[in-house]
C-alpha cells in the first residue's frame, strides 16, 4: 500500500469515527407516513365513529397538531415536498410524475434522510415513503441506506363497485379474508425487521409508509365489525348546494378524476358503503402502526426516539359534492400530524397552524443537527414544548400551479390561477359552507391572508403529468385535454 492511500484510509477511518461520535447520544427518529388518510382519527374528533386507539394512544404521549396542513393534496407533490423540505411552488412539481431526481434543480438536493445519513444516521425505509416509483433503483442507495418492500394492495378477482370511472383502484368492499395478505400488515412486517435489525452503535432513521385508507379501501370483516351497519353510520356533514358560491375555476383542480363525484355515489346508494369502508380501512390501518409502536417498545430503544406520524393529503367523502383530494379546502388538506418522544410535551393539542413542510426542520432541531439554509417550513419545536406557542405563519397548500389555499387559526383564504377567490370563516362557519370573499367587510382579512401567497411559482417542470393543470394558448388544460365547461360533472 502506498502512503497517499494509507493516508487516505486513515482520513476516512478518522471521517467515519467523528460521524460516529457526532451522532452518538442523539435520538432515534421512526417516521410513520400515512396514504390519503383525512382527519378522521379519534384523537381529532371529527369523524364521531372513527376508531384509531393506536394513533390515539402516539397521541396521548405526544403532540398533536390539530390545523395541520399538506402542502399539496396529491400523493407525488406533497412528499416530494416534505423530504426536500420546499414548496411545490418552489419544486415545480404538481402531478404524479416526475419524482424529484428527475427534476434537474432538485438532483443534488439534500433530502431529510439524506441529512440524517450525513449526520450518521442509519436510515431505512419500506413501504410508500417517496411516491412509488418516483426514485429510480439506481437512486435509491443515496436516499436510504436500506430499502424494505413496497408491496400494493392485493386486488379481488373482480371489482366490487362499478365506478363510471372504471379505475381498478377505486374500490371499496370486504376484503381480503386474511390481514395477513394485505400490504399494510406486510409493510408494518418490514419496518419491524428494520427496527429489529438497527446497528446499535449509531442513532436510527427508520421510515416506514402505510397504504390506506388510500383507495381500494379494503379490510377484512373483523375491521367493518367494529362499526354500525350501513345504516348507522354517520354521513360527513354536506350541504348539496355547497358550490354555488365557490368559483367555476375551483372545479378545475379537479376537472376529472377516477373518484366518483357525491352526485354518482348518491344515485348508485354508495355512500354510506364508501364511508364505511373508508373508517375500516383507516382502522385496520391504525392496528398495524400499533405493531411498529410495540416493535419500536421491544427495541428497549424507545425512550431515546422521536415518532412523527403524519399523512400526505385529506380525503374528501362527499363535501363540496366529491370524493377523492386535489382540493383547496378542509376535507382536501387537513392531515394528522403527531410528535412524540424525548423533548415533545405528553398529551397536547395544538391549534396553530401547522405545515408538513415543518417536519424537515423540526426533526434537525429536535436532534440536533446541523440546520439546513433554504428550507421553506418552520421548526415546530416552540409548540412541541408549549402547543400554546403562537405561530406567525399561515398553513398554505398548492394545487398546481398557482393556485394556493392559506390556512390560519380562524380563516382559509384561497386564490386561484384565474384571480378568483374563496374566505371562510371557520369561527363561525366550520364546514366551509358560506364563501365570505366577495363581502367588502372581509377585505383586510383577505389583504392580510394573500400576503403570504407564495412569491416563486414554477411552472409544472418537464415530464409533468397526472393531475396536471396548465395553461395553453389562452385555455385551461387538464391532464393534456383543454377544459370545455359544458363538460363539467357535478
Ligand atoms: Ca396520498
Ligand atoms: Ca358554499
């Protein structure tokens, strides 16, 4: 061996063992991701049959942000947000394609489990952490060191509702017969043998990203036997003519979609079915991180972990008369966001307004880590020791581009692309029912809301697609078809 290499080796002998020394005594970080998951969880209160003893039982020895917000309501957009810790405004990526390092600004970007791994973090994942599929195999090493599985849902040999869409996903029934078979019972499987397996010698990052209540909304029938029947089940509060004060462009965000509208679920006597399955489903999903929490006890390394739980995007069953996200309002954007561990207050709710963006910088100063320049959320820490602790910032979620919904304590003021505008009053208004933006009385409120509106939006960055609005020679396009109003689905 020669001198140049033996000196390289110890360099990175002396490299590795500062990493090492850097990391040791910090705390564990297990991040659990939920797939369209709303805010019906127990600990929330809004749905009044929900039952999550699991997430409620994170909850009660943790934080809960109660007006948390996705920063996008679709899967693609708002993880991509929340792992690079910008904006979608500031990524460029609204739809479903393409994944970040296929973005060329965002290719050297350092991710939240890449800045772990940095800090000497183990990191692992498994299950639906990324958007599948939008990190490439031969990416993959450089965002985690260890990959798990990411099985999909099983599907029944045939679909059990014929929606109008036709999209095999988008189902809901009693299914499969044994938990086991399903994809959640074998990604909290996955997650349990990364935790089982963590090097002792170094602090861990483990993710891991449950598929429901995401469509098809499947669980076996001992999960539906925890509710009432049909009948019994108590429908979201909706009011049938909700959208004759929201704008015609607020339909564009959701121009077509897989999901049926609440008019075809009414017609076909779906709605309660769909709303049940969705809170088995959820429930069914709720047991299974209940296993990780008691692999992570087993581990004898809890004490020294942090736990985030958060969901990607709401789910609306039937507000403003759809079902399915791509919204700007409540039911769209609204997610369970929960902390707890070493240095997160027990039992607390906030009601601050509260970003997914929030958890890339939050996790750095909970473990101490170097801070990150560039980030575009806020520590939630202040709220982690005192839930009372106001915030200055408003909650804002995008919906392609230029479109922003802005979320404070009492208000949401949304602007679309076309310069048409919604306010409500939650105060007085919790269902988002009466659209107060054309009321003069309201303008420095809307003043004071719109100046948080994002400064930078991108436009949809090449390879755009899958829920993509854009604007081509002086007409609305959707996903690549221009929008004829006459076709609008109510
Ligand atoms: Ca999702
Ligand atoms: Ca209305």
């Amino acid at each position: 061996m020669n001198t140049m290499c033996r000196i390289a080796i110890a360099f990175l002998v002396l490299a590795a063992s500062s990493l090492a020394a850097e990391a040791a005594g910090k705390p564990n970080v297990l991040m659990i991701a939920v797939d369209d998951l709303n805010n019906w969880i127990g600990c929330l209160g809004v749905h009044p049959q929900v039952k999550t003893p699991q997430i409620d039982r994170l909850a009660a020895r943790g934080t809960l942000f109660c007006n948390a917000h996705c920063q996008s309501p679709l899967c693609n957009p708002s993880r991509a947000s929340l792992l690079t810790g910008l904006r979608p405004s500031t990524t460029g990526i609204y739809g479903l394609v393409p994944g970040i390092r296929d973005v060329e600004r965002l290719k050297a970007h350092v991710t939240l489990p890449q800045h772990f791994a940095a800090a000497g973090y183990f990191t692992a994942t498994s299950g639906k952490v990324y958007h599948d599929g939008s990190i490439k195999p031969k990416d993959r090493p450089k965002e985690f060191h260890v990959w798990g599985p990411a099985p999909g849902m099983p599907l029944p040999p045939r679909k059990f509702v014929d929606t109008p869409d036709k999209m095999r996903a988008v189902d809901w029934g009693v299914f499969p017969e044994n938990d086991a078979d399903q994809a959640d019972w074998k990604i909290a499987d996955a997650c349990i043998a990364q935790l089982q397996s963590v090097p002792a010698d170094k602090p861990f990052f483990v993710c891991v990203g449950f598929r429901l209540p995401h469509v098809p909304c499947f669980a076996s029938k001992k999960w539906f036997d925890l509710y009432p029947g049909e009948d019994g089940i108590a429908l979201p509060p909706v009011q049938m003519d909700d959208r004759r004060d929201t704008p015609e462009f607020s339909w564009y965000l959701h121009w077509k979609l897989p999901e049926p509208r609440l008019s075809w679920l009414i017609r076909a006597n779906q709605w309660r079915s769909l709303v049940r399955c969705y809170l088995a489903s959820t429930t069914f999903m709720d047991s299974q991180v209940g296993r990780v929490l008691d692999a992570l006890e087993r581990t004898g390394r809890a004490r020294e972990t942090i736990v985030v739980l958060w969901s990607d995007n709401g789910w609306h069953l039937g507000e403003k008369g759809i079902t399915g996200k791509n919204t700007l309002w409540d039911p769209g954007t609204n997610v369970p966001l929960i902390f707890a561990g070493p240095g997160v207050s027990a039992g607390a709710k906030c009601t601050q307004p509260a970003e997914l963006l929030d958890i890339y910088p939050t996790l750095i100063e909970l473990c101490g880590l170097a801070p990150r320049e560039g980030l575009e959320g806020h520590s939630l820490v202040p709220q982690l020791r005192d839930a009372r602790t106001p915030r200055p910032w408003p909650a804002i979620t995008t919906h392609n581009q230029n479109n922003h919904g802005v979320r404070s304590e009492h208000w949401r003021y949304i602007r679309y692309a076309d310069g048409s505008e919604e306010l409500y009053d939650y105060r007085a208004d919790p269902h988002e029912w009466k659209n107060l933006a054309k009321d003069s009385r309201y303008a420095e409120v809307i003043r004071d809301h719109a100046r948080w509106l994002p400064k930078v939006n991108e436009a949809p960055v090449p390879g755009s697609a899958h829920r993509v609005l854009t604007r081509e020679d002086g007409r609305w396009v959707w996903e690549g078809k221009p929008i004829d109003p006459a076709e609008k689905e109510e």
